[in-house]
C-alpha cells in the first residue's frame, strides 16, 4: 500500500486577513482525501508563533482566530531541516517528516514571499509562488508596473507611501485618475482597508483608512466594467480556467460584500461572455501569471469594459479556498473537483522542488 504523504497545513497568521485565513484552510482540510494524505494543522498565531494543532480543534471547532496565547505545542523551526524542520520545543523532538507544506495564509508574513522563503530554507515543498512571485503578487504597485511593462492593461493609479502622505494633493490626483477614485493599501487582499471616494472628503477617510493597514498605499482610477476572475493552475506550462463573474449588490465587492453580507454578492459561473472575450481573459490571466514569476496556483481579478476589452486588476497567489471563493468553483466548472485540484496542487509543490534540487549550488 502507498504511504500517505504528511501534508503540513498552514494557516492564520499576523495579517488582517487571519480570520479568512482559517475559513479557507477549514475547507482545504476538508477537501483532502484522507486514503492519500495524513494532515497536519499548523496554526499561525497574531504574534506569529507557530503550534501544532494535535487535534484540529481550531479548524473543526469553527474558531474565528488562533488564540494569543498556547494553541498547542509550539514549534520551532530547523533550516535546512527538510521534512524534520519543524521541533516540537517541549519534546525537544522532529515530528514525523512533512513531506508538502500548504500555505494558506492570506496577506503580509505569509502570501508576500516571507513564509515561502523560510520554507526554502527550512528545505521543505510548498504549494504555490515562491519567493518572488509571492512578494509581487502581494504588493499591488510593483506588480502593476510590471504588467504595464509587459504590455498588459492595467488601470492609472499612484502610489504613495507613508512619509509622502502629507503631501498627497486631492485636486492632483483628480486631474491625473477622475473620479471616483479607488484606494487601497498595496500590500493585502479580500478587500481589506479599500474605499470609493467621489470628493474630497471622501479621499481624505479613504487615504487615513488605508494607512492604517499598510505604509504604501494604491490610488486607482475607477474602471467601468464587469467584474471577471479566472483560476491559473501549473508551474513551467500553467492553464487557466474557465472565468467566473462577480455581479455585486453593493456599491464594490467589500468585505462585507464577500463575508458579510450573505446576499452581497453573486457568482457567476461560467461567466457568461462570448467566445473571443473568454479566450481574451485566459490568454491574459496565464500571461499575467508567467509575467510575475508564479508558480503553483493563482487567481487573476479582472474588469471587462464594454466592447470586450480586458483589464487585469490584480493577482492573488493564494486565493481564498472559503465557500465563496471563485478559485476552487471555477476549477470544478472547468473539470477539476475539489479533491483532485488539491492533488494537482500539492503535486505541482512536489515537481519544483525536485527541479529546484536538481540544480547545482557548487561549482
């Protein structure tokens, strides 16, 4: 009989997205096909401690957050370790050996490139971008500029950081971008700290709110267009998805529209667009994906303008695996179950590290 592979889930973390972190990682757990995978949750605390939930009390129990205080038994962390990198500190003792890690940590210490580079160091497999395609699909300035390089269309926007703020002029940012304007913080997701601003007033909320999530900020220009996503799945040859549509009942797709608010929001899918449109889309989303360096998984956001053109608004290297998440539905419409999408996934971490290890670090 085939061994099972022990599959490390990570899951919380230091972000503001922690709560959506654990709502995603209850439904990737639950997605593993037990006959193949022997699970173990690793828990991710505010402060950034790192326990071995024994039992996935956490996970089944419905929690909201990883307790600031004893989750379970601490972990410390051997690089170079491989699959006994991560020591029980209480039983001075390796766990069995992880054969894949699974991030799925949303936002800042855990989408941005810095668990995947403990992770490279600790030499073990993970599921999904590495270091680099991690840190610029998690700062939104960064990544847009590089598309726009590559000839992908983007929508205007500025970037200011926190020691420009003072200087940031309304009536500039009108004349540049028109209104309304979008801003959000550069570094995170599920729509955290992002606002519609029509006037003055409204800027000047918008840009204290997004500052208190992040010390870089993205002011956008408003795209009229349908709200289009499609799901990128490979490493050297990825694959889109069909693409989905969010028909949202609010004036944006919130956060309260997308957790909240049970009626904020509908999914639609497949998204129903012609032909040349759909083709438009997958062919961008694979190429926005190749472009930033991913690898693993990715889910690419777009607006479709009237007439068919096509907008990338950003990427998300570990998208949301909660019930209303379009990455995982847009893979079953396309073919892909559930159960069979995280095998690909964890399939797909296996490959790259082969590959990676067969490179030569020594002359």
């Amino acid at each position: 009989m085939k061994r099972k592979l022990r599959v490390a889930v990570l899951y919380g973390g230091k972000s503001a997205e922690h709560e959506i972190s654990l709502i995603s990682a209850r439904n990737v757990v639950a997605a593993m096909d037990r006959r193949k995978y022997r699970v173990e949750a690793i828990a991710i605390d505010g402060r950034g401690r790192w326990y071995l939930d024994e039992r996935q009390r956490l996970l089944s129990g419905g929690a909201r957050r990883v307790p600031a205080r004893r989750a379970g038994t601490l972990l410390a962390v051997l690089p170079g370790g491989g699959g006994r990198s991560l020591i029980p500190v209480s039983a001075h003792r390796a766990l069995q050996a992880i054969d894949v890690v699974f991030p799925v940590l949303h936002g800042p210490f855990g989408e941005d490139g810095t668990v995947q580079g403990l992770l490279e160091l600790m030499d073990l497999p993970f599921v999904g971008a590495g270091v680099l395609g991690s840190a610029l699909g998690m700062d939104k300035d960064v990544m847009k500029r590089l598309l726009r390089d590559a000839g992908i269309p983007v929508a205007r926007f500025l970037a200011f950081t926190s020691a420009e703020r003072e200087s940031i002029d309304f009536g500039s940012v009108r004349r540049l971008l028109g209104l309304p304007l979008f801003v959000k913080p550069a570094n995170l997701g599920s729509s955290v700290g992002i606002s519609k601003a029509g006037d003055r007033d409204e800027f000047e909320r918008a840009v204290r709110e997004a500052f208190r999530f992040d010390r870089k900020i993205l002011v956008e220009q408003f795209v009229a267009g349908r709200e289009i996503e499609c799901s990128v799945l490979g490493n050297e040859r990825p694959v889109a998805s069909l693409p989905g549509e969010i028909v949202t009942r609010h004036e944006f797709y919130s956060y309260r529209a997308k957790y909240v608010d049970a009626h904020g929001a509908e999914l639609v899918i497949p998204a129903r667009l012609p032909e040349r449109v759909v083709e438009a889309v997958r062919r961008t989303a694979v190429r926005t994906f190749q472009v930033l360096g991913c690898e693993g998984m990715a889910r690419v956001d777009f607006f479709v303008k009237r007439g068919g053109r096509v907008v990338v608004n950003e990427i998300n290297t570990i998208p949301g695996f909660t019930q209303i998440s379009m990455y995982p539905k847009l893979w079953e419409a396309s073919g892909v179950s559930y159960p069979a999408l995280i095998d690909r996934l964890i399939e797909l971490a296996l490959e790259r590290h082969r590959r990676l290890k067969a490179l030569r670090t020594t002359r």
